[in-house]
C-alpha cells in the first residue's frame, strides 16, 4: 500500500488559509508549529471570554495560542498534549477515506470541524451518518472520514471532534470533556464515549459498540458491492432530503461556489485574487478568494493561495500562472508596486485570476504500508522518479497520474496494494412498481421489455408477487448501475417503477445474543421530527437497518433481513403507517426466517392509539433516540389480534334483494379500529382537506384544531345510519339503537387516546383484551356524543362483543380503518381473524438495572393479557 504524500508530515510546513486577516508587512506575529498535529500556533491577546479547545476550560489571562489556519485555541500549558489535527492535516490522516453524505443541517448550534466556527447565521451541512457538521463553502475541505459501515477486521473506535453534550464526561479522566462554546472534546460514533483530546489515546483501541450492541447491526456483517453507486444510493437516501456531496472534489456544494462568487469590499491596501487549484477547478469554476497587501512577496503570495485550499506544503514547491495569459510567479520572486530595477510583471498589471500548481519535479516520496492502514501501522518512505521500474506496482499506478487536475485531489489520494481476490461481483437491487400477482416468467418478460436487462448477467433471487416487487441479483456493476438509473424513469402500466441498492447480512456472523433491530422511520409523519429521528437512528446504528419507509416502502427492509434468524422491528410512524408495515410483514411472512419479529412503536401521528395502549406515549415529543432504544431493548413482549375486513359491493335493494357485483370485492388488514358513519365521515373530510394543503399540516396541535372545525360543521348532520345497517356477531341479528356511528374496536383506545368502550363493569360482556380473539362493537349517536366521550364525560354505547361480524350495508357510507377513510359502496362486509397474532413490544413501566443489560439482551418476557 502506499500513500502520496510527499515525505513525513513533519517535514512539511503548515500554512494559514485565513487569507482575509490582516497581517503587518514588516514584522508578522511570531508563530510556532506543532509537529505532531500541524497546528501553526502564534500567540494572541485575548479581548473577549475563551475556552481551549482542547481542555474545553476557560482560559484565564490574557494570552492564548490560536492556529492560524483552523483557529484552533488553547493555553500554553495545553500546548504539550496537543492531539487534536489541523484541518489542513487531518485528511492526511485518514488510511481509508470514506466519502460523507452532507445534507441540510438541522437548527441546534453546533461547531464546523473545519474551521471551528459556529454554524448558525451560515448555511450548514450535516453528513446523514456520523456527526459531522460544517459549513457549506467548509464541506470540500472535510475529512472523507464517514464511518466504515462494512468493513472486515478488527472493529476499532471511530473518534469524532467536538459538539458534545455540555454534560459529557471523560471516559480516563472522568473530568467534564464536553462543552456548548467551542469544538472540544471527542466521541466515538459507535460505542458513544466521550474523552478529552489530550486523554482519548489513552482508551483501548478495540470498540465493544456499547450500550446498544444488542441491536447494532454489526458492519463485519455487512456485504455490499457498491462501485457505481453513491453513498447516497446505498443508504437509500433521498435526493430531495440531502445534497449529494459526498465529500467529493468531483462536486463543490452550491452554496459554497455562491459564496466564492460574492466578492468582498477591498481594504485599502489590499486586493483579491481568484485562485483555482487545477485545471479541473477551472473547468468548474471552483475558486477561493486571496487576500494580500499590494507589496508582498510572491512567496508569500504562493503561501496564501495554499493557505485557501488547506495545503500544507512548502510555498517554494508550487508556481501561480495567470489564467489565459503568460505571467508566472515562482516563489522566489519579489512583488513591489515600485519601479524599480527588480520588479517583475505586477499581479494588478496582469489579471486577478490565477491558477495554482506544483513546479514539475522528477522524483518524489510515497508511503508504502505492509497491509491495510490503521493504528499503528508500520510504513517505509520510498522515492519515486519517471524512470522507476515497471517491476514496482506503485510506479505503475503513479505513472498516468496528472498532477495538473487538483493539487488538492493529489494530496488525499491514497494508493494500496492488496491481493487481487477474484471477488464474484454481486449486486442486489429492488425493484417495485410493478404489477402484482404475475408469475416469475412475466415478470421476466416485463424487465425485457422495459428494461432490456442481459439474462445471463441478471437473476431474480426473489419474487413478491403480492407486492409487485423484485429481488435482482447482478454480476455486473456496470448493468446494475444501468437498471437502477432506467428503472427511476421507467413506468409500467403508468404507475413509475421504483429501484433500491439492498446490502446483503451475513447473518452467520451476528454474534450471540444480538438481535439487530429493523428501522422504519416516515419522515412525513409529525412535522419536522420524523426527520431528526431518520438522521439520529442512522448516527447510532449502522445506517443499513434504517428505511426510509416513503422510499421503497416496508419490503425493502424487510427483503433486507430475510435471512436473519431474530430480529426485531422499531417503526416511527402513526396508526397508519404501523398497520402498512404489518400489512406487508403478513403478506411475506412465509419468505422470512423470523416470520413473527416483535415490533415497537415511536408515535409520530395525530392519534397514535395503538402507541398508547402499548405505553409509548401519546405522541413523540424529541425524546432523545439513545433513550428510545434502550427502552426498546427493556420492552415486553405481547401478542394483538390482527383482523381482516372482506368489502362485498353489492347492489342491495331496500327489500334485501342482490342485485349484482358494484366493483370487485376489496380485502384490507385492521389493527385499531374500524368505523362507518359520522366518526369516518369526519376523518373523511379532514383527510381531504390535508390532500388539497398538506404543508399545513405540520404539527399534531393544527391537525387536532381542523379535526375540531370539520366535526362542528357536522354537528347537526343527521343521516339514521342504524336504518342502512344489519348486523351480525358470531351468527347472531343484533338489534341497532339509534346511531349515527358504529365502531368496532380491537384496542381500548379510539380517537386520539379516547376509551370508547368504557370501564364500567357489565355482566354481559367480558374484560377486553387485545388479545382476547374478540371485537367491541360500539354505537356513538352523533357529534356530541363523540365530542362528550374524548373529554371522558360518557363512554359509546355497547353494542356487542365477538370473533366473527358481518354487516351488511344498503347505502354507500363513510368508513374508515385506522384512520385511513373512503366511501364505501352499499354491500356486504365481513370482519373475522386474521391468522396468527402479531408480537407487540410494551414499554416496561420500571428500568430495568444497568447489570442485567450491560453484557447482552435479557431475555424478553411474554405476557398474554393484553396489557389493557
């Protein structure tokens, strides 16, 4: 393995890109250089409170030591145990870069890691993955150290800089490490620890992964072959929810060229050059801006373009050439604005735009690694010239390398070599859209068709008929990247084709006792915070169990972890979105290895019943998600009943009389609750509102407030509903009171937390239970009445309790499952059980002790009574 730095860090002199300070022309501030991390430190008087960066204390006195490329600050005393890199070296450190995924950032104030910065007032980035925020013009001079998702080997920690809690604590030291003021302190981003800079090399190398082990999956258990696709693709992330970065010199972030393009006010005595630093920035316009005083020396000048880019070479390694002219400065020269005898061609003569490159050399010095980078690795520095050997396998790859492209590009490049394996490529892809209950030889057909996928190259692994989904598996990176991008603009049947990159779990290596958890987070639910909690989910596990549920739906995650033996299942959604997953999870459960996965519940809808009754609250309220799955993890398991509703539409005359097939018969999967009349009018009215203006629709405090409007406009609607009704339960006509609604519930919890059913005792029924086999069926008389029973003044009027209904209705009604309505033609509905009983996860009521869980999952504990 080699790496393309030239020569030693310490050999190297570090620069200062804060190209727009001020600096004195005759005498600049005495500077100091930390060899061991790079920081070029001068001493600064201080006007206003600091903290050290290193330390995280305030630093008292008047004098600090402040670096003058990433404004990195400390005291005197803190100067010996400097471990924290300069954003200049940093990249260098990195063995095996791993590209980030930069998105919007959220609105909590947090540092940038390049130029330790406040974020706010500025437009931020966050990578979608690990804890890294920068601003946006910051993003192309990050470190590409995303965290290692897949990888083989040992597991060591992965440290991340700064905005850490103000309460965290030093793992050696047990001092705070944390701090709200400055970028201090680090953290691992799998295990979660925290330590001070000076003390973090102090902690055993090796990552136990911590408190959340038990459902981490693991990365060594992750295979995916993904030359072609980017990070984006293989996170399933979607490009309206993040800005496809990548920490790629390749693309520069919009707002960043914006800001390079805004030219700042000229200082008396100053100007401002625009500096590329190759010729693959000139082709994207891609520059920084240079101030210097109009009497400088070139290299000086030369030193502050390196300075812009975060290069820490020596200034008399590179050259300025003006951009569409001849002039060129060496570093050697001398630039005065004076005439005179050693004056050469003037910057202010000549044009502002420049371009940035190493003076051609004929050798230069590589790190040859005897494996794969990490800590500790030994390396021997080797000298490379034109006229090396093609014997040498690093010669060849330095060989066609042009240092003309990006000085930056060159300076993070990393060269290995390694065993050439014969790896078989394999490459799964999902593809949905299309159109259900086919055969496999149909479906073949189709992609032919559409996609004119190469047979002997493409195999479908699995077939969802159900779904009107597709299992690829692809030898060929290449064909794989072209079915993906056709597919996204692909229709079948005018209904777009949807295409996911799927990672493969070698289940064979979970270790005992792990049981990975599967993420379904909607991020339309609940405003803004479905968002955070897709972003918080994917920072604390690895971001393969994490679905965006809007992207593919539940069948790829599910697809996902068919071959692993246990699992369980975490969904961030309302009612609706919960009963989707469990609709899909029935419908491919004989295709699964754990065909009854429990699942718990992160309520992010306007009702949430079934997270009530389940005790994870009314609603989510930006509870922090380490707690939320440590309360996973101590939850109890319970079983529900699940039902299946058959909707018959029948032309039924007043006289009872079938007059013939309305449309075909409709089958859907109810968990809650099933409605029809005034409660499903209702829920009809405010769903259409929410089609027509959904960015209104934002907050559950709003959505509540139109509930209200819609039910007062139908306070006085009267339509006899009992009269269009006959009912029967277990086979038996039961008479209907005077109703305007009639609900039948399988959980004690209806309309945003109301008990519909009531707890008055009565002989003639039995005690509920949400596994019981049984529905309530209960009759609401109109408005009012449901107005009355969700403040608690009364409860519905019971009806009936039974396994088995059928209904028959003559006029076309309002119903609703779960709070999903539409009109329902006049005809037949039969509601029976629908097959096994599905594992619910309960919130425990006491915490379980640290000791039982710190070394592996306890052993969950079933409980058949419902929990009501």
């Amino acid at each position: 393995m080699a790496d393309s730095g030239r020569g030693p860090p310490e050999a190297r002199r570090t620069a200062s890109p804060l190209t727009g300070k001020k600096r004195a022309p005759q005498s600049p501030a005495p500077r100091s250089r930390s060899a061991a991390s790079g920081h070029c430190l001068r001493k600064v008087t201080l006007t206003k409170p600091t903290f050290c960066h290193s330390c995280s204390d305030f630093i008292w006195g008047l004098v600090g030591f402040l670096c003058e490329v990433c404004n990195f600050m400390c005291h005197e005393k803190c100067l010996k145990t400097l471990r924290s890199a300069c954003s200049c070296m940093a990249p260098s450190a990195v063995r095996v870069p791993v590209a980030h995924c930069f998105g919007p950032a959220g609105h909590k104030k947090r540092f940038c890691c390049v130029c330790r910065k406040q974020t706010e007032g500025s437009p931020a980035l966050r990578c979608e993955v690990c804890e890294l925020h920068v601003h946006a013009d910051c993003a192309v001079f990050s470190c590409a150290d995303c965290r290692r998702t897949q990888l083989d080997g040992t597991f060591h920690h992965h440290w991340r800089e700064g905005n850490l809690s103000s309460a965290a604590r030093c793992e050696i030291c047990r001092r705070s490490c944390g701090s709200s003021d400055v970028l201090a302190g680090m953290r691992c981003e799998w295990c979660g620890i925290t330590s001070h800079a000076a003390c973090y090399l102090s902690v055993p190398p090796e990552c136990t992964v911590g408190r959340l082990r038990c459902m981490l999956l693991h990365p060594a258990c992750v295979r995916l072959d993904s030359r072609n696709f980017s990070k984006m693709h293989c996170y399933r992330i979607t490009e309206s929810c993040s800005q496809d970065l990548d920490n790629s010199d390749d693309v520069d972030s919009p707002a960043a060229a914006a800001c390079k393009d805004a030219q700042p006010a000229v200082e008396s005595g100053k100007q401002f050059l625009k500096v590329f630093d190759g010729d693959d920035a000139v082709k994207r316009g891609f520059f920084r801006l240079v101030s210097i005083l109009r009497a400088t020396k070139n290299e000086e000048v030369v030193e502050a373009a390196l300075r812009a880019f975060y290069l820490p070479d020596e200034p008399q390694d590179f050259e300025l050439h003006e951009i569409n002219g001849k002039q060129c400065l060496h570093s050697d020269d001398i630039l005065n604005r004076n005439s005179g005898p050693d004056n050469r061609c003037s910057l202010k003569d000549g044009g502002d735009t420049w371009l940035l490159r190493a003076k051609p050399r004929e050798a230069d010095v590589i790190k040859v690694y005897a494996g794969w980078p990490r800590t500790g690795t030994a390396f021997v520095s080797v000298s490379v010239c034109k006229s090396s050997t093609a014997g040498s396998v690093l010669a060849e790859v330095l060989g066609p390398f042009d240092r003309k492209v990006s000085l930056r590009q060159m300076n993070r490049t990393r060269f290995y070599v390694v065993e050439n394996r014969n790896r078989v490529v394999r490459v799964n892809l999902l593809i949905g859209g299309l159109p259900p209950q086919l055969t496999k030889d149909q479906y073949i057909q189709l992609l032919k068709e559409h996609l004119a996928i190469k047979t002997h190259l493409v195999i479908i692994s699995h077939t969802y008929s159900s779904q009107g989904a597709l299992a690829l598996q692809i030898s060929c990176f290449s064909e794989a990247e072209r079915i993906y991008m056709l597919a996204k603009d692909t229709a079948v049947n005018n209904k777009a084709l949807t295409s996911l990159v799927i990672p493969e779990i070698e289940h064979n290596k979970l270790g005992e006792g792990v049981y990975p958890l599967l993420v379904f987070v909607n991020p339309k639910s609940g405003g803004l915070k479905g968002r955070e909690l897709l972003y918080g989910f994917r920072k604390l596990l690895n971001p393969h169990q994490v679905f965006d549920i809007t992207n593919g739906g539940p069948l790829a995650g599910l697809h996902t972890f068919q071959q692993v033996p246990q699992f369980r299942v975490l969904v961030c959604g309302g009612d609706g979105t919960v009963g989707w997953v469990l609709g899909v999870l029935e419908a491919i459960r004989h295709k699964l290895i754990c065909r009854e996965p429990p699942i718990g519940i992160v309520p992010l809808g306007t009702g949430n019943d079934l997270a009530r009754i389940l005790r994870w609250g009314a609603g989510y309220s930006g509870e922090d998600p380490h707690h939320i799955l440590v309360s996973l993890d101590e939850a109890d398991e319970v079983l529900m009943d699940r039902w299946t509703i058959l909707l018959d539409a029948q032309d039924i005359s007043e006289d009872g009389q079938e007059n013939g097939f309305l449309e075909p018969p409709k089958i859907v999967q109810m968990n809650n609750y099933f409605g029809l009349g005034i409660d499903a009018e209702l829920s009809l009215d405010f769903h259409q509102a929410r089609e027509d203006e959904p960015d209104k629709f934002t907050s559950r405090f709003h959505n509540k407030g139109v509930y209200v409007k819609v039910g007062l406009q139908k306070i006085s609607s009267s339509r006899s509903l009992y009269k269009e009704l006959q009912l029967q339960v277990d086979a038996q006509n039961i008479p209907l009171p005077h109703i305007e609604g009639l609900i039948f519930l399988n959980i004690p919890s209806w309309g945003s937390g109301a008990d519909l059913w009531g707890s008055e005792v009565d002989g003639r029924y039995g005690k509920p239970s949400i596994d019981d086999g049984l529905l309530e069926v209960v009759g609401v008389t109109g408005v009012v009445h449901m107005g009355q029973v969700q403040s608690g003044m009364r409860s519905g009027i019971r009806i009936a309790q039974g396994n088995y209904i059928r209904l028959t209705v003559r006029k076309a009604v309002p119903v609703q499952v779960d709070g999903e309505p539409w009109i329902q033609p006049p005809g037949h509905v039969i509601i029976s059980a629908a097959g096994p009983k599905v594992r619910m996860l309960r919130r425990s009521k006491q915490k379980r002790s640290s000791a039982g869980v710190r070394d592996g999952r306890p052993e969950s504990r079933s409980s058949g009574d419902g929990g009501r």
